[in-house]
C-alpha cells in the first residue's frame, strides 16, 4: 500500500457513523507492527517478550491526531484475527483513558474499544459494560505490561463508555485538520 493510499483513507466510513480503523497488529502476535510512511508498508517495530501476545487486534484510525500526535489506537474485537494493513469498519463500544511517560513527561495515551460491523455483520456488543470485568482486567493488564516491557509506565485512569469515545475521535480529527491546514 503506498503511503498516500493510507492518508486518503477518511476517519469515518461514510454515513454509517462507523469508523475506519488500519490494523498494524493482528490479535495473537507477538510481533507490533507499524506502518512506514516513506516506504509504504508494514515492518516489525518490536517483538513481544515470550508469553505476550496481542489479546485483539490493534490499529489506529486515519485522518486522526491524539493527544501523543499519533493516530488515535483502538483495540478491535472480531470473531477472528485480520492481518497487518486491513481495513476494517469498527463500531465504537468505549475507550480506556490512560497515561504513560515518554521522556520524562505524562501523556495522554488513550485506547479506544471497537467492535467489526459490516452491512451484513452487526455488532453484538454496543456498550464497554457488556464485556466482562475479567475481559476488560484483561485487557487493561495487556497495556500495562506492553508498556513496562518497554520501560514506560503505563496506567489506566478510567473506563468510559461509547458516547466519550466518539468525542474523543471528533477532537483526534479536529486535530488532524489543524496539522493539515498548518
């Protein structure tokens, strides 16, 4: 994929009011993947220490900017696995709000919880609170021992449901907008 064709690639999926998401990291892998704009592909960014593995898939939404001044990321639960560079359509079921440090300074780093749906495919799951409390322990645990295997600290500060999640995509793309014009 060139990197112009990821770039073009709008935050939402038309008037669906989903949203579209770029899986870098397909769920079981223990490599994290990242594009490469100047080269226009996937390459590993990292391998996982043993035992640690991507409990779903991870990607981020195009034509956003967070808080870090990447994509924002979101988490996609699906019945099976995809792969690195698909694109998927996600309903937004919630997000956790989290912060790390990154050179000595706390920032903002949230993940955003998404469900596929496709025309023929809706989602099952429409809110954070109907997946359990073991599934989202689960979860949280993921990032934070993602993070202390690189050395950053890593803490959850809250789980919150589908209706912050949206605004925190509208305030990624009013971000993303302000970079583009600039």
């Amino acid at each position: 994929m060139a990197a112009s064709g990821i770039s073009k690639i709008p935050a939402r999926a038309g008037r669906s009011g989903l949203v579209n998401v770029v899986i870098d990291t397909p769920r079981g892998s223990r490599n994290k993947y990242k594009f490469d704009p100047a080269l226009g592909l996937f390459r590993v960014s990292r391998v996982l220490p043993p035992g640690m593995s991507f409990p779903h898939d991870f990607g981020s939404v195009p034509g956003t900017r967070a808080q870090d001044g990447d994509p924002l990321d979101v988490l996609v639960l699906a019945a099976a696995p995809t792969f690195a560079g698909c694109l998927v359509t996600v309903r937004l079921i919630g997000m956790l709000r989290a912060q790390q440090v990154e050179n000595g300074k706390r920032v903002r780093n949230d993940r955003l919880i998404g469900v596929i749906e496709t025309p023929v495919n809706r989602a099952a799951i429409t809110q954070l609170s109907e997946l359990g409390t073991d599934e989202l322990s689960g979860i949280e645990e993921f990032f934070v021992s993602y993070n202390r295997a690189q050395g950053r600290p890593f803490r959850v500060t809250g789980r919150l449901g589908a209706h912050a999640a949206e605004q925190a995509l509208e305030r990624a793309m009013r971000a993303f907008k302000k970079t583009r014009s600039h």
